[in-house]
C-alpha cells in the first residue's frame, strides 16, 4: 500500500513534459504500413522496356526454371512444393515491382531520344495502371539525379513521363538516385507539390524513394547518419530506401571483385539505413547483383546459386527486398523468398496460437515477438508461400483479421 501518493499537480507536470514526446514519437515513429511490401523490384531500360516486359520476363524465367528444375529443388531443401509455387509465380505475377530506368542502366543519349523514352515510359506506366492486377502492383522511374550536372535532364524526364502517361498512374513512385545532402530532400519534396498542383493531386500523394550509393547518405561531414534526417525530412512522401551496391561500394574504395552485398561495407549502410527507417513506415530494399544466369551450364548454375544465397541471406538480416536485374534472377528471388516463409510459417503459426489463446508453451512471446511472428505469415502469404488455409490448419486463431490486427498494434488477442 502507498503511503503518501503523488499530488495531482506533479503527475499533471509529468503530463505536461511527456505530452509532446509522445506526440512526436508517434508521428515520427507510426509502425510499419499496412500495404504489402515488395519482394523485389525489377529494373529495366528505357530503352529496352515494353508493355509487354513483365510478361516476356516471366516466360523467360519459366524457361531457365524448367532448364534448372533439379537445382532449383535441391536449394528449396528438397521440397518440391517450394519449386512448384515459385513456378506458378512466374507464369502468373512474375513481376511485382518495377522501375523504368533513365539513369545508370540508361546512360546519357541525346536529348530527342530520352525525351521521346521518357514519354513512352509515362504512356508504358499508365497502361500497366489500367490493367492490373495482371501488371506490376507499383511502377515507376529511375530518372537522373539531383547533382548539379544532371538535374536539368533528371527534371525534364520527369515531367516527360507525366505528362506521357497523362497525369499520375496509380501506384506511381520515383527513385532519387545518389543522394548525399539532405537539402535535396527538400528539393524533391518542392518537386512533388508542384507535381500535384500541375496534375490536381491531393497533397502529399506523390511518392518516391531515395537511393543510397553514395556513402556521404549514410554519415554525413556532421557526423550525423544523414539517412535518418532525411527519413524525417521526407515522410509521408519518402516511401522507401533502396540500396546501390555498386556505387557505394566504389565510392567507399571497393575494388570491382569484390563489391558484393554481403561485403562489410555494404551490411554497415544497410544497418545504418535499417535502423533509421524502423517503425517509421519507409521500406528497406537491398541491391543488386550483375551476376546473371547466362553462358554455359556450369555458369548459370554457378549463377543460380550465388543469387539465391544473396536472397536468403538478404532475408535473413530483415532485408525483404532486393533489385533483379535480369529475368533469370526472378527464379531464384522467388524460389529463396517462398522457401524462406513457407519453412517458417509452421513455428510462427503455432507460436502464435500460444500467444492468443495464452496457453503455455516451450517459448514465452511478447507483443513484440508476437507482431514480427505476425510479419511472417502476412508477408509469406503476400508472397503465396502459402495459403490462410494451411496456416489456419496449424493454428485456428491465426485468422487473417487477427494477425492484420496484431500488426496494426491491435493485440490480436480475444476481448
């Protein structure tokens, strides 16, 4: 029993001071977004892309599938329903994210000629839009960056692609490439608003991405982790961070044999920029790799191997997106991805049913365990590793409406 109790006056001081804190963090700090996130995202030239690209990329995967089947199966551990939902993927929704490339993959051209990319890219996007679901759940473009000797034609193709696909497609998102300085999230936030005054848009309904490959986005002349500032800085707009191996990696010194994303330049940023986002709503996506699944037998085996272990071990460090680059790695991103929840699903599924029906188990969960098992089956689901009926079939509780709840911050748990 408390003797003497706190007066009113202090607790209500208290209040006073921790009001705002808590109005900050939960602004700053909202948790993760209820949409889906991307397994992957697909980048294409401008000048190769067609309104046909998603669908020619899944034939073509199909096509090494069936040539690499036995490899394929052996990497899924043996477990042939891996192999066989990764396969149905590819003839059905190969492609889940893509962006139209106007910068590295580009190159510079002419002006007529990436004015005249650029509009077929925006008429490319706005026809994705109208046929989904059978396109790219999200599309978008890579333009040029924001550096004093690109911004003008980065700016223009921009506004090429808009006005080409006749105002903003739904599901429409932008990738600023190479950024170092977060003044230019100000920049491209400018950008924005005057996009949607252009094309009548509610404000604050353009997205775009920021792409770290430059190691001044990760610690800045300051010393401060310039990702984190810009993340503030740029949300609602900013929607995800995406990882460029390449030229970070030479940026920070790395010799071309060995840039990698599993080099330790690359898992400092990625930690670095992993931190900065979480519980803020913005996406981490890894990088690439120009490792592709062509030549002769022992070369794309060779290749097949080395992407599906960049995948998992990608997934494994809590990174659930990555760049394919070739219509090969579409194979392995979906054979590593549906492998990795499906083998996982079994444990969160039962834990979980601990959780909610607050039986004993051989593992104590807290609500925060509770929600990353959640993460499991929503994300696994999204990628169809599995249906909600086998994971119902394990655990009765875990009902879509109840792990959608536990997500959201709900509980999940029965009144």
């Amino acid at each position: 029993m408390i003797a003497r109790g706190l007066p009113d006056t202090d607790r209500a001081h208290i209040d006073d001071i921790l009001a705002p804190v808590d109005a900050e963090l939960a602004e700053q700090y909202p948790g993760d977004r209820p949409q889906p996130q991307p397994a992957h995202t697909v980048y294409v030239s401008a000048a190769d892309v067609d309104v046909d690209t998603p669908r020619v990329w899944g034939e073509r995967a199909a096509t090494l599938a069936d040539e690499v089947g036995e490899l394929l199966t052996e990497l899924a551990g043996g477990d042939a329903t891996v192999v066989d939902l990764a396969r149905r993927r590819l003839h059905t929704d190969p492609v889940e994210d893509l962006r139209i490339d106007l910068e590295d993959g580009y190159g510079w051209r002419a002006d007529a000629v990436e004015d005249a990319d650029a509009r077929r890219a925006g008429e490319i996007l706005a026809a994705w839009a109208a046929a989904r679901p059978g396109s790219p759940r999200s599309a978008g473009v890579r333009a040029k960056g924001l550096g004093a000797h690109e911004r003008a034609r980065g700016l223009r193709t921009l506004e090429l692609v808009l006005d080409g696909a006749g105002g903003v497609p739904h599901g429409f998102v932008f990738t600023v490439p190479k950024l170092r300085d977060v003044r230019q999230v100000e920049a491209v936030n400018a950008l924005c608003a005057a996009f949607e005054r252009a094309h009548g848009l509610p404000e604050n309904s353009l997205r775009y991405e920021l792409q770290v490959e430059i190691p001044q986005a990760v610690l800045g002349a300051d010393g401060r982790a310039t990702v984190a500032e810009a993340i503030h800085r740029g949300v609602p707009r900013l929607s995800g961070l995406h990882y460029g191996t390449y030229d970070y990696s030479a940026a920070a010194g790395i010799v071309s044999a060995h840039q990698s994303l599993a080099h330790p330049v690359a898992d400092h940023a990625k930690a670095v920029m992993q931190a900065a986002a979480a519980q803020t709503g913005v996406w981490i996506s890894d990088g690439s790799t120009q490792v592709v699944p062509v030549g002769t037998p022992e070369t794309v085996a060779a290749a097949v191997r080395r992407h599906h272990a960049l995948v998992l071990r990608s997934l494994e460090r809590g990174f659930y997106q990555g760049w394919d680059m070739h219509p090969g790695h579409l194979v392995t991103r979906w054979t590593a991805v549906i492998g990795f929840f499906r083998s996982a699903m079994p444990t969160a599924a039962r834990r979980l049913q601990a959780y909610f029906d607050r039986t004993a188990s051989d593992v104590v969960d807290e609500p925060a365990t509770a929600m990353s098992l959640a993460s499991v089956l929503q994300r696994g689901l999204a990628a169809g590793a599995f249906s909600v009926d086998e994971v119902v079939r394990i655990a009765p509780l875990c009902t879509t409406e109840r792990v959608a709840a536990l997500r959201a911050g709900g509980g999940g748990l029965p009144a």
